[in-house]
C-alpha cells in the first residue's frame, strides 16, 4: 500500500512502510506554524533558533528524514534573513552589526584557542565523544571564515560529520555541537 494523500499535501516522500522517518503529524504541524509565520506576521512567531533546535519522533513509515532536514535548512535561512531584516528596520544596521559583532567575537574566542583545548572532555569515561582532530579541522576552516572571509557555507557546518571516540579522548558532543548551532546562527544571519 503506497502513501500518498498527506505525504503529497506535505511535499515530502515517506520511506518505507518498515523503515523510520519522521512523525508526519509532527512535521506538518510544525511546518503549517512555519508558513503562517512567513505569511502572516502577526501569526505565532517562529525563529530560526526554533527551526534549527525542532525535533520530531522516529516512526514506521514516516516522511524521508533527508527531505524535511534540508527543507528545515532553507526555513532556517529565510527566518534568519527574515530576523536580520526586522532587526535593521528596528533598531538600525549599526545595531544589526553590533549583535554580528558580538556574537562572532564569542565564536572567535573559543575558535582561537589550541588545537586540542577548544571544548571540554565527557566527564564519563564510557560517553561518546567527537574525535578531537576532526572538530580541530572544522574549527581551523570557521577561524579564517571569520578572520579572512575564506569560502564556506552554513550548510557545511550543519552537515559536519565526525568521528567517535570513547570518553576524554574526544570533545564534548553537546558543547560542540551548541557551539556549531551558534556558528550556523552567525553565518545565516551573515549570508
């Protein structure tokens, strides 16, 4: 039996019937409170800092995970542009690149340090960690982002992979990746 009404409705494929994806329900909830924001500002709002930190349950049968994610990075652009927009009609550009500023001066503090010596260790010997070179690497690149204008885009940061290791041999999973959050933050405020 193929799925077809909601799934069509939606825009998004659904695996298969044995495989998980996710919670259509939750998805196009979700999305439908996205799209009245965009159209309608005076709708509930819905930030970009929402759009990156949205989760949705792993069911049988669920929409293609790969589709919604990259449909969540554009929302994500599009709110970011849409904040930085609302902010500059506000508050001025002068308090636009204030918030930039600030905001990539925290980023660069962490960024410059030793490699090695960028995050914290799991305090649990037995936790799964990133591999401490490969997020060294990741951070080498964001450095001349910010210092040099270098090439990159937020969508290599937000499809950054790296390797596990076990306990303090690595960085802190959740501290990298709230920092790479806020670096996605920058660069789609940026871009």
């Amino acid at each position: 039996m193929a799925h077809t009404d909601d799934s069509a409705a939606a825009g998004f494929d659904r695996v298969g019937r044995g495989d998980l994806g996710y919670s259509p329900k939750q998805v196009e909830k979700f999305m439908a409170a996205a799209r009245a924001y965009l159209e309608d500002s005076s709708a509930p709002a819905v930030t970009s800092h929402q759009v990156r930190m949205v989760s949705f349950d792993a069911v049988r049968g669920g929409f293609d995970a790969s589709e919604v994610d990259a449909a969540l990075d554009r929302l994500e652009d599009a709110f970011a542009r849409r904040e930085r927009e609302e902010l500059i009609e506000r508050s001025g550009e002068e308090a636009w690149l204030r918030e930039i500023g600030q905001l990539a001066g925290v980023l660069r503090g962490r960024l410059a340090r030793h490699d090695g010596e960028r995050f914290r260790r799991p305090s649990s010997q037995k936790a799964p960690s990133y591999q401490v070179q490969d997020v060294d690497a990741l951070c080498v690149r964001l450095l001349d982002y910010l210092e040099n204008g270098s090439s990159m885009s937020a969508d290599e940061v937000r499809t950054a992979v790296f390797r596990t290791v076990t306990g303090q041999e690595g960085y802190e999973e959740t501290q990298v990746d709230a920092f790479l959050d806020r670096v996605v933050e920058l660069m789609a405020a940026i871009d």
